[in-house]
C-alpha cells in the first residue's frame, strides 16, 4: 500500500514545477505547439485558459470548473496544468476583485502578464456578445415577438406604406407596424416573386447579423392597396368608386415576416455611389471592403449548416440601415456602414455538380450561373469588381482567354488589397483559389491590419504578430473606454465587426493570410 503522507507533498512539487518552463509564452518568444491547430474563431489563449470555446469545442480532459491541485492530481501531466485553474475565474475577475484573490492569480506561473493578457481576452468576448445583442436584439425578445406574431394575418398588422420600401430580385418588402409590449414596432412582410420562397430552408437557419430573420409567415390576400411594380393587373390603384370598375382581387400569397427592413439592396447602393466613389475614394473602398467582409461571415454560417446563397448577385443583397450611425459620419450622406443581408437560399443536395474536364468550361459554368455553393468564391470574386465600379460582365470576362482580369484602379491604400483579393477568387485552377474562409481574413487585415510597414524594421515571425496582436487587444480596449467615458452612443457596426477580429484571430492566421496578401 503507497504510504498516504508524503504522496500528496511530492506530487504538489511536481505539479507546480511542471507548467514553469512555458509560463512566459504568454508574454513573448513562440506561442504554444496547441496554436497551430486552433480554428479561425477560437483564440489559442483563451484554450489555454479553459474559456471562450463553446462546451462542444472544449478538449474532453479540459476541467469545466478551477480544480485545486490536489482535485488535478488524477489527469494526465501533460494535459492538466495549474495555469488553467487561476485563469478559469478570468471571466469573472472585475476592477472591485478581493485582493486575497488577485493575490492568488498574480502567485501564478502566468504572472501579471498572463493575468492581463486573460482578462483583456475575457473582456474583448464579454463587449462583441454585447455589441451583437444591440445590434440584433435580444433572443428572448425575438421569441417573444414570434409567439405574439403566431397567426396574426394582415388584418392584425397595420401597413405604413402601400409601395415597397425595396425590391431585390426575388421579392418585395413592405414596412408594417404592429404594437407589442405597449411599443410600436416595425418590421418587414417579404412577398415572393413567382417561384422565388425558400421558407422551407430560411426558417431553419440559426440567428446570423448577416443573415435575414423571419419572425413568423401566413398565407392570405394581399390588401388592395398594395403595390407590387412590374406585376401588370395584379394591384389596384386605390380604392374602387364604381363597382363595374373594380379590379380583380389580389392573389392569394404566401409572405413572410421579417425582423430587418431593407432600404436597399447592393445594387442600388452601388448604383447610387459612384459619385462617392470618386470624390472619396478611401471612404467607399473601406466601406466595400466591409460590406464584402459581412457577406463573407454570413456565407460562412451557411455552408456549416450545408445552405447556400439562392443567387449570391447585388440584386439579392439587402442593406439595412443601423440604428445608431456612428458620431462624424451622420453628416456625411452615403458614409454611414449598414448591415448586408443575405435573404434568399436553398439546401445544397448531396450529389455536387461533377468537376468539368475543362477548368475552363468549369470557370465560366461557375460564373454564368446562380451557382452550386463551390461557385460562391466565383461570385463574390464578381462582386468586388461589381462594387468597385468596374465592368465585370461574363462577356467581358470570357473576352479574356489569358489569364488577365479586368484591371482594378489603384484610388485608395484598399485598391491593391481589392484587387488581388479578387485575383486569388476568381482563379481559373479551383485549387489555387482562396476559400471564403480565407477571403474573410484577407479583408479583415486589409481593415484592421498588420499592414506591409509592420514587417519593414523586423522579419515577419510569429513572435511579432503576437506582440503586434496583444498591443492591439490593449489599444482596441482603451479606445473603447475612452468612447464610453466621452458619452459616446452606442459601438456600431464597424466596431463589432473589428472586436469579432481580435477577439478570435491568431497569430498563425495572421502569418498566413499576410503570406498569401502581400
């Protein structure tokens, strides 16, 4: 029988001895072996601290609660450290945290600098969660909203307008008003053009910011004072003052109600903007590469839960205006950033379209068509030259047999980004094209950086992007603080989508992205 008084005096050595030679990787020199296997989403730091990965992500030996030492004596050397207890209770560590208790995590092998880096981790997750339920609303009042809606008809919701507030290429959206909770609300009903609904896919997608949200659907006759443009007969222009006058009653239609109002869709904005586009170059190209970058995270949601986009073209893309523009950029019309919206799918079949002999054929297939989800890279490789003002037909395309692509012009420090984003999306070997994953991280660098002049005094290495990362975690946060402490309004878009960066990206990531964009 082992002799129970000197097991637990050695083991406790052993266990505490163990993690110190790794404990300042946090701080500087390479990161961790682990890093290098960690998905985009999930920040390498916050594994090792045991947090920030959902439950499903987390390793099967990883504790769910801090363990004493003496509760981790029976897991593996290598895979239970001390470090991850301390850290496990970052989440919660607060300015008004007991000293005995920070007293405890600074006696730690992380030290001061694994604390800080940890809270600063913890705190970057706690603001995007934040941000996200401004943007969106909370999901409980969804739910709400959609057990309220439950069989209401159009006789129960009040229409503000007979005339669509936007048509896309698959249907029109009306602005209606219903009372809820003692509150006006406003929402959209989205009636299908002809042989266009995808209810049966939508309403089973999870809540997405770049994707629409239905709150319910009905089927009834449209009012009579609506309009629906293009459809000839099939709408009335007022109210009939002589009975052999009237015309025949609205069709019997399936709609949809939807939480966004759209006020355009891509194509109007683009449309719309070429003025923009050349009197402020640096504004508009920033905001398509934010309007790409949304698009790109919302096709992302959709291929995990094996979706994909109906017809991923301007026509198709809804923008919807945000509540709060932020503070400097109210004054400037067509500067403000709105959500983009993808509002029409369908479930990708099992069976793919089988690879052409010819990547030709399979290029061009790819490009004349409302696609298979492998053409989405195609079409959004369409859309930058499309939002960039510059003709990128299919027979402008096909006008090319060499290898050459329309040129982008150089007007602004994102154009060259642009334009060998572009490039790498609309390659004619599919292999050496970027995915829409990639693609996402091309923007964000082009965004949030590192840009080329990080690399100019110092060789690129993963000891530098780290240190480049940590200070902009620590800056990112100050400025927060600082807009909160000046009274700004509330964070917008733009700055979700810059904490959604930080939060999850990797130093690995960032090496890679940068190895392919410059």
């Amino acid at each position: 029988d082992p002799q129970p008084p000197p097991l637990p005096k050695k083991q406790l050595q052993r266990a505490e001895s163990l993690p110190e030679p790794g404990s300042s990787h946090r701080c500087h020199g390479d990161p961790e072996p682990l890093a290098s296997s960690i998905l985009y989403s999930i920040p390498p730091a916050q594994l090792r601290h045991g947090e920030g990965a959902p439950p499903r992500d987390r390793p099967s030996w990883a504790p769910k609660k801090p363990l004493t030492k003496s509760q981790s004596l029976g897991e593996p050397l290598v895979r239970s450290s001390p470090q991850k207890a301390p850290s496990a209770s970052l989440k919660e560590l607060t300015f008004g945290t007991a000293d005995g208790e920070l007293g405890q995590l600074l006696e730690s092998p992380a030290g001061v600098c694994g604390v800080v880096l940890g809270c600063q981790e913890a705190s970057l997750a706690r603001l995007s969660a934040h941000m996200q339920e401004e943007l969106v609303g909370p999901e409980e009042r969804q739910q709400l909203l959609q057990a309220e809606l439950a069989g209401k008809r159009w006789a129960e919701l009040g229409v503000l307008d007979p005339q669509p507030c936007c048509q896309s290429g698959d249907a029109w959206y009306f602005r209606v008003g219903f009372t809820f909770k003692h509150s006006q609300l406003q929402f959209a009903v989205k009636v299908p053009k002809p042989c266009c609904s995808s209810l049966g896919v939508q309403s089973s997608l999870g809540t997405h910011c770049s994707i629409q949200r239905l709150l319910g659907h009905f089927t009834d006759r449209l009012p009579q004072e609506l309009v629906l443009p293009g459809i000839p007969g099939k709408q009335s222009q007022g109210p009939c003052r002589e009975e052999p006058a009237c015309p025949a009653p609205q069709p019997v239609l399936q709609v949809l109600l939807c939480a966004e109002v759209p006020q355009q869709t891509l194509a109007d904005f683009v449309k719309g903007s070429h003025a923009l586009h050349r009197t402020s170059p640096g504004h508009y190209e920033r905001l398509g590469c934010l309007l790409l970058l949304q698009l790109c995270m919302g096709l992302e949601h959709l291929r995990v839960q094996n979706v994909a986009q109906g017809d991923l073209c301007p026509e198709n893309l809804l923008l919807v205006q945000c509540p709060c523009p932020p503070r400097g950029q109210q004054e400037l019309p067509g500067l403000s950033l709105p959500r983009l919206l993808i509002s029409s799918f369908f479930k990708v079949q099992e069976k793919q379209r089988p690879c052409s002999s010819s990547q030709e054929q399979d290029w061009s297939q790819g490009l004349a068509a409302p696609s298979p989800p492998a053409a989405a890279e195609l079409n959004v490789g369409r859309l930058i030259y499309q939002i960039l003002h510059v003709d990128i037909s299919l027979e402008n395309i096909l006008g090319f047999r060499s290898k050459r692509l329309p040129e982008i012009p150089l007007l602004s420090i994102y154009s060259a980004g642009l334009k060998r984003l572009a490039t790498l999306l609309l390659h004619r070997d599919p292999q050496q094209r970027v995915s829409i994953e990639q693609a996402r991280g091309i923007l964000q660098v082009l965004l949030w950086g590192p840009r080329q002049e990080l690399f100019a005094r110092s060789r690129k290495s993963l000891g530098l992007l780290q240190s480049w990362l940590q200070v902009k975690r620590a800056l990112l946060l100050l400025r927060f603080a600082e807009n909160s402490a000046g009274a700004r309004a509330s964070p917008s878009l733009e700055e979700w989508l810059c904490c959604q960066y930080f939060q999850g990206v990797t130093e690995h990531t960032l090496y890679q992205v940068t190895q392919v964009l410059y």
